[in-house]
C-alpha cells in the first residue's frame, strides 16, 4: 500500500517519520541509486511516511527533486518536493507547479531558499521573484483553480521555521513570518536545525499562545565530524551547532564506529524527547550511505520514548546571552535584549520618523491632501509627464535617502521604511528569511538584516506589532523604471485594492 503523508500528518495520534535526501550533480549513476535504495527500504521498513527531496541545496545545481521524486512515488513512498524560490521567476515557479500536480507529486515544502550558489561559468542570478510566503499563496491560488476543475488531489504546502534565532528581533520577525505562512496556505511546518530544547519549546509555545493550528515536524540530523564542521562554523545557513556541541562530536569521531554509535544515540534521545514534548514527527537529514541508520535511530526511539524527560536536560544549552521569547532557562546569564534595551543610532531613528512621517503626509489614502495628488498624478500620466517627477524629484530623493532601485512598486513601508530590493539579497517582503545569524545577513554577512534593522526601528517607536502584519503581495515587474509615486496615487501598484481575501484551500480538501 502507498504512503500517504497528508493522511498522517492529518491524524493527530501519529507520529510521523519523513527522511530528508539530497540529490547529488549526476544524472544517474551512484549517488541516485543510493537514494533510490533507501527510498525503497524505508518504504519496506513501514515506519516512514515519506522522503523529502531537496531543491538544489546550498544553491548549488543538482538533479531535479521532481525527476527523482517521482520514480520515489512509483516505488510506493510519498515524496515531499522542496520547492525553493531562487532560480526561476513566477512563470517558471506557476510552470513547475502545473507540471508537479500533472506528475502527482502533491507534498511541496515552500522555501524561500538559499541565496544562489556556483553553476557553470560561476555564480548564478539570484532570481527571488517571490519569497515563500508569496510562493505558498501561488499554491493556494492554483489548488482554487484545481478544486474548480474538479481535481480532488491539491497541494499540501508546508512551511520551515527557524525557532534557533537569538536575538529579540530576529525571533519576532521568524514567528511572525511562519503566521503569514500559515496565513497563506501552509498546511505543516518543519524546523530548521538545531539542539537547543528550550528554543524546540518555544515554538510549541507560540503556536499555542497563537492559536496556530498546525502540525510541526522537527528537523533532526545524524552529526557527524563532516557536517558538524560548516554547521558550526555558520556556513549552513540557519543551523546551530554550538562549540560544545562541535568539541563533542569530534571527539566522539576519532574512532568512527564509536562517532556513529553516539551520533545514533544523539539523534534517537532528541527524537524520543521531541515526540515527549508534543512535536508531531521528525524530519530526519543526513543519512547518505543506507537505510540500516535510519532504522537503528526508530528502533533506539522506540525503547526510549517512556522516559523520554531523563534526556531532556541534555539538550539544554547554557550559551550567553541569548533570547527567549516565553523563557529564560535558568543557565543562560547576560544582557537579553528587552523592550528598554533596543539599541538604535541616533541617525537611523532619524531616518525612521522623517521617511514615515513623509509617507503619512504623502502616501497614506486617507490624508486630507490625497484627492490632490491623485490628481496630480493623473494629470502627468495622461500628459505623458510622470518621468519628470521620477527623473527630478523621485530618482535623487529616494536613491539618498533608500539607494533606490527603481522597481516602481515601492515596498518601504513594509520595512520599516528601508527598501527590500535593495537592503535584502533576497527580496523579502513578508519577514526575514532562515539563514540570517546573529543578526546579520546570510548573504553579506557585515551587514545586519534589514529585517533587524525594522524591527530595531519599529520597536523603539512602538509600532513593532505593525512589521509583518500583513500578507504583502509580490512585486509588480511591469511598474519597474516607472514613478512609485505616480504608480500609488493612481492604484496601480500592489497595495491596489486586491478584491475580496481568498481563504486557503488547505489539507481537508486535498484528504476527500
Ligand atoms: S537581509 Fe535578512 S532576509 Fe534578506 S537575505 Fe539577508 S538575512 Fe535573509
């Protein structure tokens, strides 16, 4: 019988096992006939509800998750498609999306994704067209389409969420941004990586206190001294692996047979734990050579799982200066940031209260003057004028103030009045993506997240509860190199009004 991942994810007294591969550069060859193999043993094994086929991890180029999930569907294993928003813009994302749903592959884990890695002739254009929010809401909008032509198979989106963020603005914003998700259309949620069970806790936490009705898979990985090192070292985007956590493991691997004994034991305690704590399954990674790993980390989870709490002190981490949003486990010492003690320049506040006061002035629909410019925009639209508004006033004011990129479609207000073209690599207007650390970007990595820097700006005026509080649409590519100004006056950007909310076509509908 086929495995069905949304009728176990959909049954709350189940646990749920999903084994996470990575398709390698090769079209066929070894590396595909491993992954093929344990495909076929862990469907044999019973205990798996479905692998997860990664979208060229770490942005690098590697077979197609949907070629190779889809010979995994033929064995009989449901399969998850990570579906990443780096490499083609919405044509090519609404295009494989259509072809996903023709193949049958229905389980789509909606990533933002990792910034573009080295192809051939050297590193790729990061394409970014919509983050995962946007993608998430693509997919709704096309399970709407498929229920109308009476498919009874539509997607099951899920999210990531990365609760290992340390400090107060990037856990604020990561939270928000998994309620957009869910908001949008996410049906399962799936943790980044880390060890810290204070922070497995947390999540469970916000989705209470949120009333937030959504299964979460916790990701877990078989560490070894290969992957422990880049881990620890901040080079895998979003996963924490701690100093302490690191000296372990590489003592651990100096014999390897004891390393893989301890890393087995590690995995299964954290599981056993999780599943203790009310996580609905786990997301396995890194298993590469055979299914024998996988099996022995079950098995060792089953005998435990009844005492699962004489583990869970294992995996708290007593690391410095570190934030919790519900609380502060009794280890952890130095300055958690606080509401009082948001840090911010002089010149950034300054930059904050001039550009939002000039958008209530100028921008807001409802102020006194807004008739007025309206009209005034109509009157340079129509007498073919609006490039001189742009040219003269527009382009010098907003290249200073923002380093504007001319996209036409302004997006400031949705940051906390800095400009998600030009201060994200990624494009992000729904929250920060999984990989920032520290606070800083994952891609230029001396600079803070712009969605660090809002929040900071936000929060010491007071207005925090605004930042992500709403789902924004993508960009609108046809208003680029025209005026944003013009574009808002006259609604044609994307805070037009957008017709009644479509509600998300979710799991329920893809079970009948
Ligand atoms: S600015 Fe923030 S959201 Fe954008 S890529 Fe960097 S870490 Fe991600």
């Amino acid at each position: 019988m086929s495995r069905n991942f949304n009728d176990d994810i959909s049954t709350p007294e189940k646990f749920v096992v999903t084994l996470e591969l990575v398709p390698g550069r090769e079209s066929s060859g070894r590396t595909i006939d491993t992954i093929h193999g344990i495909s076929k043993e862990a469907y044999q094994d019973g205990r798996i509800t479905a692998v997860s086929m990664t979208d060229n991890p770490g942005g690098n180029p590697a077979l197609s998750p949907d070629a190779l999930g889809r010979k995994i569907l033929d064995i009989g294993m449901d399969v998850i498609v990570h579906f990443t928003c780096r490499d083609t813009n919405r044509m090519g994302m609404e295009s494989r999306a259509l072809q996903l749903a023709h193949m049958g592959m229905k389980n789509i884990l909606a990533l933002t994704g990792d910034y573009s890695g080295k192809g051939f002739g050297g590193r790729g254009t990061p394409v970014f067209d919509f983050d995962a929010v946007i993608l998430t809401s693509m997919l709704n909008d096309l399970n709407m389409r498929l229920i109308k032509t009476g498919h009874s198979e539509i997607f099951v989106t899920g999210c990531a969420v990365s609760p290992f963020k340390y400090t107060e603005a990037e856990s604020w914003v990561q939270y928000k941004k998994l309620e957009r998700k869910i908001e949008a259309g996410s049906s399962f949620t799936i943790t980044q990586l880390g060890y810290d069970i204070d922070k497995y806790e947390e999540l469970l936490l916000f989705k209470k206190d949120k009333g937030l009705d959504i299964p979460p898979l916790a990701s877990l990985y078989v560490l070894d001294k290969r992957s422990a090192r880049p881990m620890h070292a901040g080079r895998v985007p979003g996963v924490h692996v701690t100093e302490k956590l690191y000296q372990k493991v590489m003592q651990e691997w100096q014999n390897p047979e004891d390393g893989r004994k301890h890393a087995i034991e590690r995995t299964a305690r954290l599981g056993a734990v999780l599943k203790g704590i009310g996580y609905r399954g786990i997301h396995l990674g890194g298993v590469h050579d055979s299914f024998e790993t996988v099996g022995r980390i079950i098995d060792r989870m089953d005998e435990i799982e009844h005492n699962w709490q004489e583990y869970y002190d294992e995996f708290r981490e007593d690391e410095p200066n570190r934030f919790y949003l519900y609380k502060k486990p009794a280890a952890v010492t130095g300055n958690i940031p606080s509401a009082n003690s948001i840090k911010l320049k002089l010149t950034e506040n300054c930059h904050y209260l001039f550009l939002r006061t000039a958008h209530d002035l100028f921008f807001d629909k409802n102020a006194t003057f807004a008739p007025v410019y309206k009209r005034i925009s109509s009157s340079l639209d129509k007498n073919k004028k609006s490039w001189v508004l742009k040219r003269f006033l527009e382009d010098p004011f907003k290249k200073i103030m923002l380093s504007c990129q001319g996209c036409g479609d302004c997006g400031i207000q949705h940051v906390g009045f800095l400009c998600p073209e030009s201060g994200c690599p990624k494009h992000t207007r729904n929250g920060a993506c999984g990989g920032s650390n520290n606070g800083y970007c994952e891609v230029d990595k001396d600079k803070l997240c712009v969605w660090v820097r809002a929040y900071k700006r936000m929060k010491k005026n007071g207005e925090m509860e605004k930042l992500t509080s709403e789902l924004v649409p993508p960009r609108l590519w046809e208003l680029k190199d025209t005026s944003s100004w013009v574009n808002f006056h006259l609604e044609r950007d994307h805070q037009r009004d957008p017709g009644p909310p479509k509600k998300a076509a979710k799991a329920q509908v893809a079970k009948s």
